[in-house]
C-alpha cells in the first residue's frame, strides 16, 4: 500500500525521535519514499547523517538550507507529499500548528501541503493532559488531521501515564488506512460487535475479571465502519479508545451485556461475538466491602447466562453469527462443537496458549470453522490486517445466504 508513495516525515524534538529511524527503515522496506524534515528540536535527538543513510534521500534541517535533490523552495515538499507524518510531535509543534505558524520548514510545509496529515504526540502525560494542548488536538483534528493517539506506559521522563509515542509498526499501519482503497463492501449492512472482557462484582471494589483486552473486537468494529457498515459496539471495560464513526456502549457484567446484546440482535444483519464473557458470577455479591481476615474466603460461583447459545436459537436465516472460541487445547475439538451446539455460521478458534496470539496482543493466529465443515487456517498477522479477513469471510457467508434466499 505505501509503494512508491512520498511520505513526509515531519521529526520534532522529543525523546521518542529516536525511533524514528527503525520508522524510516520500515516505511523503506514497504516501499515507500521517505522524506525526512527534521525540526532544531529533534536535531539534538537524532543526527541528520542517519536519516539522510536510512532514508536515502536529503534531509531537510532549515528553511534556507540549499538541498539541489529537491529543487528547494519552502513547499517544494508540501507539493510532493502523498502524506505527511509528524512523529513525535511535540507540544509545541502541535501549538505552532494549531495557531498556523510558517516559523520553520515543518510548520511552512504543514501549511502548504494538501496532502493527509498524520501527528503522533508524544510527551510528558502532564503536558499531554494540558488543556492547551488538547485543544491544539482538538483544533488540528477538525482541520481533517489525523491524531494517533499515545499510548499509556512507562514515560522517558521517569512517570507512568499516557504520552508515549506508539511503536514504528503501529504508526505504519494507522497511515497505511490512507492508502487502502475505499470499499464500501458492508454498506447498508448492521453490524454488532462484542469486545473485551466482562467484570463479574463480588463486593463493590472488587471483581472478577479476564485478560481480553478488546483488541479483536475493536479492529472488527472498526474495520466494519470502514468498509461503510452501521456498527454498535459493546463493550466490556477496555483501555483501548473508542473507536469514532459508530454507537459504542460500555457495559462491565455479563448479565449487562446480554441485556443490550438481546435489545440490539434482531435488527443485526451481522453479529460478531468477540468479547470474552465470564461463564460465571459471583452467587452473593456483598453491598460493602469484604473485610480480610484469618481464615479462607470461599466465593461461591453461579452460572452466567449463555449469550451465543441463547443468539443462535433466536436467530432468523438472514442473519450471520459469528463466534470466537480462545483455548489452550483441543482448539479445533472445541470450536467445531461451540459452531454446531450454539448454532454459529462461523467460529473463530484462536489457541490462546501461543504468545503470538489471543488476549492482550497485536497479533493472532486463528483458524476459521465454518458450517460446511471446512477449515481455514490464517497465517499469523495483526489484529488489524486480520479484522479485514474476518469481514471477507464473514461477507461470503452473507452473500451465499443472500442467493438462498
Ligand atoms: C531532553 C528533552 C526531552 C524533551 N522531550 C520532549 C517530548 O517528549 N515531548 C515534547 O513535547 N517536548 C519535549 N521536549 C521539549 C521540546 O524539545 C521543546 O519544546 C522544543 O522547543 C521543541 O521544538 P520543536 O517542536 O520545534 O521540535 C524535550 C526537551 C528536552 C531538553
């Protein structure tokens, strides 16, 4: 998707410049022409001579430098941008913009260029917190710029909390949706999608839980608006953001999500049961905090009420239900007999045991089950890459139904 494209990269002076070489080196091997301007900031980062190796081509350090390779005027590059990244971008380049400031060769071309623009802000989680600078973000993004948001972590400044710039590999694929092209396969379509885990209570400060974190289920949601389908996504608690561009409810209990899950099933066209949703509960949740002391606790557990199974007895021929089976064994055993007793259309069978795959990372390795009886095995890529193979899939079942009809 990025071959032969001329990026920008726009780099500011942050401590997080220093990854951007292991960036200029990925976006090369994607294909992609790497244009580097680099801030008076960054230059105390990260040295031009690297960039200049790295990306091979001139690398811009000021508005009046000489640079023959491209014909230097201050918006030589603005014209030649088929997008423009600006990682790290510091506070005061998101306060420069947002004012728009022509100061420099970055915010000179900021201005010029009509090209998509991309800005990943990384700094200290105070700074970022700043309402100043939130409303620079603010401001930037109704201009048509695309914020790729920090991520929460352990901050160069020494704190923990958000501002840290996300990794190379993330911030390709967040400008690679630029470049994929715009079909709008699931228009007209409903699509609902179940993420995360749910959180049973057992007294009002503690519940038990699981280490699904949304990921899948989000990529999904996402992927499904992008492809112009009408998507609700229910959640269970997730630190992810809530993805723009469709109706997201929260809910934290299993017997929450069942509630909206029924209210919103039957005007689905397609359901994508992602989210992790505890079997059990807590029998007597206590209405004030368990006191500790000397002898065990024994919590008694009652059943959850089966959402899928209680989905695929209700569900009308039209409609496609798709379910996730994650297991450390017997993966295929398992999700075959979850396809048949719960009345799915598909399953997703993720062995959950791999570190490459399930709960809590980028990645996943899945296999597809379909009704048929066939297996698809999908080779291990991001969650994100994946969602699009999920929907393709998903849209074949549709289609096929669609003739039966
Ligand atoms: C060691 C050091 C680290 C810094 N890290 C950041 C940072 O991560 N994010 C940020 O917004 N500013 C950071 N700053 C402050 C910026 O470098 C400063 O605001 C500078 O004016 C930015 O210029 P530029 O936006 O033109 O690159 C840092 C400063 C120093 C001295």
């Amino acid at each position: 998707m990025l071959k032969n494209k001329n990026i920008v990269l726009g780099v500011t002076g942050g401590i997080a410049a220093y990854k951007c070489v292991d960036l200029v080196s990925r976006l090369r091997k994607k294909g992609a022409e790497v244009h580097v301007i680099l801030t008076k900031g960054a230059q105390n980062f990260v040295a031009e001579t690297a960039m200049r190796e790295i990306s091979g081509n001139s690398v811009v350090t000021s508005m009046w430098q000489d640079i023959p390779h491209y014909d230097v005027e201050h918006i030589a590059l603005a014209n030649l941008a088929d997008l423009v990244l600006i990682a790290p971008a510091t506070a005061n380049l998101l306060a420069k913009a947002a004012a728009g400031m022509a100061d420099d060769m970055l915010t000179t071309t900021l201005l010029a260029t009509k090209a998509p623009v991309f800005f990943a802000p990384a700094m200290n989680s105070n700074m970022y917190e700043n309402p100043v600078t939130q409303n620079n973000i603010c401001a930037l993004q109704q201009r048509g710029w695309h914020l790729i948001p920090p991520a929460s972590g352990h901050l160069a400044c020494g704190t923990d909390g958000i501002g840290r710039m996300p990794e190379p590999s993330e911030l390709i694929e967040a400008v690679e949706g630029c470049f994929r092209p715009k079909c709008r396969s699931m228009a007209g379509l409903r699509v609902l999608v179940t993420a995360a885990g749910t959180r049973e209570p057992i007294d009002p400060v503690r519940y038990i839980g699981n280490r699904s974190s949304g990921k899948m289920g989000y990529a999904i949601a996402r992927a499904a608006a992008e492809l112009g389908a009408e998507v609700t996504l229910i959640s269970g608690p997730s630190a992810l953001p809530v993805p723009p561009g469709m109706n997201v409810l929260q809910v934290e209990s299993a017997r929450d999500m069942r509630r909206l899950v029924l209210d919103a099933f039957s005007s689905s066209d397609i359901v994508i049961k992602a989210a992790a949703v505890s079997d059990y509960r807590v029998k007597n949740t206590s209405d004030h905090k368990i006191k500790k002391n000397d002898t065990e606790l024994t919590l008694v557990l009652e059943k959850n009420p089966d959402i899928l199974r209680e989905l695929g007895q209700l569900k009308q021929p039209q409609q496609i239900l798709v379910g996730f089976a994650a297991e450390t064994q017997n993966l295929v055993q398992y999700a075959q007999s979850k396809l048949e007793k719960k009345n799915l259309d598909m399953i997703v069978a993720n062995d959950v045991s791999n570190p490459k795959a399930g709960f809590n990372v980028d990645t996943n390795l899945i296999k597809l089950l379909k009704r048929d009886g066939s297996i698809e095995e999908i080779p291990l890529m991001s969650k994100k890459e994946l969602a699009y193979v999920i929907l393709s899939r998903v849209m074949e079942l549709k289609n096929m139904n669609g003739a039966i009809e």
